[in-house]
C-alpha cells in the first residue's frame, strides 16, 4: 500500500479549521512573523483581500483555536504544542505540495453542508 499524499495529521487540520486558502495562507503569515499581531486591514494588504473579509479570517481562525487575540490584534499561538506541531507540517506540505493542499481545501468547501453556507451568509462580526 502506498502513503498517503499528504499526512494524515495535515489532512485532519485541514478538515476540521481550514475553511479557505485565504485562512491557510494567513495563518502561515502569522507563523512566520509570530512575534507580530495583525489587524484586519494590516492583513489584508498582506493577502490582498478586502479589511472585512481579513477580519473574517482573523475571527475563524482565533475560533478555531489557531490564533490568540491580544491588545493589538491576533497573532499566532495555536492553543497547544500538538495544534502548533500539526500547523507547522501544514507549512511543510504546502511548500511541497500546494496543489494537493488546495484542492483539499477546495474540496472541504464544496462539501459543506448547504444549510451551514446558508447561515455563514448572515453572521454578524465586530467592527475593527
């Protein structure tokens, strides 16, 4: 039997608090500067989104236990050593193996149920 494409850990993480590329792609943002807190409308002229969806990103990945909201903004700090071990092979796999990651991801979105993207469309978040 072969192994798999991407680790299972990778796989799991994805699943269950990844919800789009701009999450992945902001997360490894802040991994990478994880001395720095970000604002909505700093990240996103990092990732070249709209301020109110970067917010968006910032609150689903602080829920998801990710990211920590200090003072200033959100930075990374996922809420155990396993979470932070499983985000760094995240990083790893996405370096080496981008397409397989995205399509997972793409893949995640397409599946969610119709009534969840149905009630997504009325959340409500605070203002910056």
């Amino acid at each position: 039997m072969s192994e798999p494409l991407l680790p299972k850990s990778v796989q799991e993480l994805i699943l269950s608090r990844i919800e789009s590329v701009a999450q992945l792609e902001a997360l490894l943002l802040m991994r990478r500067n994880q001395e720095h807190s970000f604002t909505p409308t700093e990240l996103a002229a990092h990732l070249y989104i709209k301020p109110e969806e970067a917010g968006s990103v910032l609150d689903a990945l602080a829920a998801r236990g990710l990211c920590a909201v200090n003072g200033t903004g959100i930075q990374f700090q996922p809420e155990t050593p396993e979470l932070a071990a499983q985000v760094n092979q995240l990083a790893d796999a996405y370096r080496e193996k981008l397409i397989l990651v995205t399509q997972l991801i793409h893949q995640r979105s397409r599946e969610k149920p119709a009534a969840q993207k149905f009630a997504d469309v009325f959340r409500f978040r605070k203002e910056d």
